[in-house]
C-alpha cells in the first residue's frame, strides 16, 4: 500500500473514535456574560460613540456611494479618538443606548417602520444625537422628519437641483462649525424642505438654473442647505440635529476641508466640544520592547 494511502486511512480510522460534540445549551451561553471583553485595540476608550447608519449604493459612479462612506469615515472618525459602530441596517436599541450621535447617510432614511420611528424618537427624547447628510432626510412625511432633525423633503416631488456648481451664502458666519468650509462646491442642492422653526440656518445656497431646478420651480430660490437644531420633544432631554445637505459626490465628502466641517457638526450634535473629532490628537505610538 502507498504510504501517503496509510496516512489518510489512519486519519479517517481516528476521526472515527472522537466522540460527536454536544450541542451548546443555554447555560453554556449563559457564562460567556461573565467574560470580560478586551479593550479594543488602537481605540480611545473616552472618545465620544457615533453610529454611523449608511444604506445600499444608489446611483451610478462617485455618487450616492453609502457603503464607501461607512468603510472610510468608520476609519476616520476611529482616528479621531471616536467609538465607532454602524452597519446597513437600522440600528438597534442597544446600538442606539450605547450612541452619542448618529449619522445617517442613507436614501430616503424618512423610510422607517412603526417601531423604527418608536425606537428613533425614544433615542431623540433621551438627548441622543442625530447628523443627516444630503437625501437622508428624505421620506413620505417631511414634517415628521422636520421634528427630529429640524427639515424634512417628499420622497417624489423634483425638490433638487441635480449635479451643478453650488455658491454657498453664509448666514452664520461666526459658527466655529463652517472654519475653512469651501464657499464653492459641484455638488447637489434641495429645495422644497420642510423646515421647523427652530432650525439655525448656518449656510444656503441660491438654486442655479438647471433642468430639474426649472421643473420643480426652484430657480432663484434661497434655501438654507447646512443647519444646526435644538429642541426637546415633549416629556424629553433637549436634543441636537446638524444638517448638510450635500454629499452627493464622494468627492465632496473627501475634500479634507469639509471633513473638519463635518465632524465639527457631529461633535456638536453629540454635546460634545465643536473640535472633539476635528482637533483631536493621538497619543504618541506605543514602542515595543526591544527582542530579548
């Protein structure tokens, strides 16, 4: 006989004797709750948490590309001393208990179940956060969305401006927030929003003429495109909401400006100093001890 044929024979002649495993119970599971989780490595443990809630790609390149979104800002904001969690689907209450901010970029995110809304609105009533970028806010009832993030759009209507150069036209001009923010940007802009009168206009944009402007009546109209909100909903904690209404682009959220801007508006949300994220510097590496 081949030795290389001994070899497998024996082998198969061993597996038979080891005995079938048994199947974990529910008091196996159980004691893994007693088991201490490592420290994560690489993390500011004291950092603020942001849950970052992205959604499916959209459209065609360099556009509406959610899922590069959460790849890269997961690194980013985990570099800027931040506690990171996030996925492609609605996060849960734990994930919600355990955020200062969420972020949400993600298409026509007014979307959401009867116990979506529920668990987002106790999050909201709690004092929780919430950052939306571009479409996010877009839905089938933009007055609902107005009271969790100060503006809401219809899921529909031809509310945008489609891809053209934007001028941005400061409203805030002393907002830490906006420090070094591009005043020019090809990008998209909206109109027809909703808004709460609550809502602190810090940027707006003058719609360009373009076809889909022209369509839905929005040539000429100035329409705040970046805001911050504060408010409390009844028998809640006061509640932050910071807007931005473009990103469109991937370009647009790349540009190493309106990152600092960005992150200054998610620190804000989050309670948080304006520079937590945009500021932060990391601990000197940790040296290894030399070989032995």
């Amino acid at each position: 006989m081949h030795p290389v044929t001994k070899i497998l024979l024996s082998g198969a002649v061993a597996l038979a004797c080891v005995p079938p495993a048994m199947a974990q119970t529910a008091k196996d599971y159980a004691r893994y709750a007693t088991y201490k989780t490592p420290r994560a490595q690489g993390q500011n443990v004291n950092g603020m948490h942001i849950f970052l809630f992205g959604g499916l790609k959209s459209h065609g390149p360099g556009a509406h590309d959610y899922p590069y979104w959460l790849d890269t800002w997961s690194k980013l904001l985990t570099q800027q001393g931040a506690v990171v969690d996030g996925g492609l689907s609605f996060p849960s209450v734990a994930q919600l208990a355990a955020a200062d901010v969420v972020v949400i970029y993600k298409g026509d995110a007014g979307y959401m179940t009867p116990q979506q809304r529920a668990d987002l609105q106790a999050y909201v009533k709690r004092g929780g956060g919430l950052v939306t970028l571009h479409d996010s806010l877009c839905g089938p009832d933009p007055e609902d969305m107005a009271t969790l993030v100060g503006a809401g759009k219809k899921h529909g209507e031809t509310n945008y401006t489609w891809t053209a150069t934007l001028d941005y036209n400061v409203i805030d001009k002393d907002n830490p927030i906006i420090a070094g923010m591009p005043m020019e940007i090809y990008d998209e802009a909206f109109f027809k929003l909703n808004f709460a009168p609550e809502v602190h206009p810090i940027l707006s944009i003058t719609m360009p003429d373009t076809p889909s402007a022209r369509k839905g009546g929005g040539v000429g109209q100035t329409i705040p495109q970046m805001w911050t909100y504060e408010h409390t909903l009844p028998g809640g904690q006061p509640a932050r909401a910071f807007v931005w209404m473009q990103g469109h682009m991937v370009d647009s959220l790349e540009d190493p400006a309106i990152r600092k801007v960005l992150m200054r508006g998610i620190a804000w949300a989050g309670k948080k100093p304006v520079g937590e994220l945009a500021d932060f510097v990391p601990p000197p590496p940790h040296v290894s001890r030399p070989a032995q």
